[in-house]
C-alpha cells in the first residue's frame, strides 16, 4: 500500500486509480436542475461523493433528509456540523416526487445525525417511505440510519415501516474510533442497531471507509464483529481527506487490495460485498440488494 505524507502536509496527489471523470452529461445537469427545484439534497453533494458525476449521469441519487448540519462533528465527514435546520414537512412529498422523476424503482434515503430530536429523525424516515410507495408503485427502498442515540423505539419505527434494506455504517474499526471524534463504546451501539434490526426482520448492510490507519488484524476483527451480528451486506471503500481539517489519510489502498478484502468478507459469509478505491455506501445498491435477495431465496 502507498503510505501518506504527514497529516501536517498538504494534500496529497491521489493515486491514478483514484481520478473521476468531471460531469459532463446532459443528464447529470437535469438531475442537478431537478434537486434544485424541489429544494432537496443529497448525501452525494453534501459528502462530496466522487462518484457524484458516475450516479448522476445513471440518473440515480441518494437522498439527504432531515437538512444539510450534522449534531455531531465526526473527523472524516464533509457534512457540514452545527446547529441543525427545523425539519420539513414537506420533505417527504418533495422526495417521492423527485424520486418518481428520476423514474427510480430503487430509492436510497439517508440523513445527517439529529440528536436534537427525540427520535432522532426515525419518524421523517418512515413519513418518506410511505411517500415514496404512495408515489412510485412497487419502489424498493433502502435506507441508511444514524445510530438514533441509541434509541430502540426509535429504531423499530423505520423497522416497522418495512425498508427492503436497512444500512448502518461502522465507518472504521472500534480502535480507530477516537481518532474519527466517536466514543469507542459507540462502535458496540452502532453493533447493536444492526442486530437488532436484524433480530427484527431486516436484511442488513454497512459500509467501512479504510485508509486511516487501520491495522489488518482490527480490519478482519470488524468483519468478524459485522458477522457475528448477521450483518448480510458489506461495502468498503478507500477514505479520502475533503479539507486539510479533517483527519489525514494514513495510506492508499491498490484495486488489487480491495480485491483481497472483498474475497477476505465473502469467505467470512457476506451475501455480497462491494469493494473499491471508489466505492461508497449507495455504490451498486441495487445490484447489492438483487443479489441478497436471490441469496436468502437459495437459503429458504
């Protein structure tokens, strides 16, 4: 692996492997056009997603709900952090109708963290399911949580509305958690909504960013931690700095290393994994969610 120079360094020049294409396509411009129109966001812009021009281009998008702050201020993240924005209701009509635009049959919903809230934003994620199945006949739905403080009620809530698959990310590995501004007892909470979602009837998924110093025994250990609680769904991705303040990469991983770890995942019983310098959470979900699907039918 390419190590990086010191975190006081300027940024560094990324490898070859991980240059995009800039937007170029009539329908990234549309879909743009579209967002902007109906005053909606996505994670996509606000994460500055390098994938952006790829997704756009497919017409396909994650939707950010619940505003554009963050409660929290984690080290990697590009969100922006403070005071949260009231929350719309009209964001979950404005989101169905952008969705059936698009001509989406598989919608992503995620949101910033709300510890402001009681719920935590759970009860705006159920009022956007049910506007997208009201709008858009047979949609299948994938949304991607915050840990809701922890909060059990509020987590059967978005259970109970009955997304076809239910993600929550670890992020890193539970001895890196400080460094990303996170509790270490956060990672078992983060453990403990996948299993009970899980306990409760979802197919479940989560997403790891590596490259900020992980060591490869705690990378397989997070694995084994995600498997233990049947996580069935996996994506790992290269982290990449978005400012000189967030935390620096420690090292670039090659195509051929992700390749390793993804094989490394399957054996360890993932239903699927996606795994690239480029890939995100949202990266491929639909074929991650086709796959699943055909995987628990094989085991029935």
């Amino acid at each position: 692996m390419t190590s990086h120079p010191s975190p006081d360094s300027p940024l560094a020049k990324k490898p070859s492997w991980l240059k995009v294409r800039f937007p170029s396509h009539s329908n990234f411009f549309a879909v743009s056009s579209l967002l902007h129109k109906h005053n909606l966001n996505t994670i996509c812009q606000s994460a500055k997603c390098p994938n952006i021009a790829e997704c756009w281009t497919e017409k396909t998008a994650t939707f950010l709900i619940l505003g554009t702050t963050c409660s929290r201020d984690c080290a990697f993240c590009a969100v922006q952090k403070g005071r949260p924005e009231p929350v719309s209701a009209d964001e979950p009509g404005h989101v169905a109708e952008a969705a059936a635009r698009l001509g989406l049959s598989y919608a992503v919903l995620t949101s910033v963290t709300r510890d402001d809230l009681d719920d935590g934003g759970a009860s705006q994620f159920v009022r956007c399911l049910q506007a997208l199945r009201e709008r858009i006949a047979g949609v299948k739905i994938e949304v991607l949580i915050p840990d809701f403080g922890g909060n059990g009620a509020a987590l059967k809530q978005v259970v109970d509305a009955a997304p076809d698959i239910l993600s929550h990310n670890l992020e890193t590995t539970e001895a890196l958690y400080p460094r990303i501004h996170r509790p270490r007892s956060n990672y078992a909470r983060s453990l403990a909504v996948l299993k009970k979602a899980k306990d409760w009837g979802s197919i479940t998924k989560s997403g790891l960013m590596i490259g900020l110093g992980e060591t490869e025994k705690d990378l397989f250990q997070t694995f084994q931690d995600l498997r233990r609680v049947s996580c069935d769904l996996l994506t790992i991705g290269q982290y990449l700095q978005p400012t000189r303040t967030h935390a620096p990469v420690e090292n670039y991983y090659t195509p051929q290393e992700f390749d390793r770890w993804k094989a490394v995942a399957l054996d360890m019983g993932f239903a699927d994994v996606e795994s690239g310098p480029l890939v995100r959470s949202s990266f491929h979900a639909h074929q991650l969610y086709d796959k699943v699907v055909r995987t628990l039918k094989n085991f029935s």
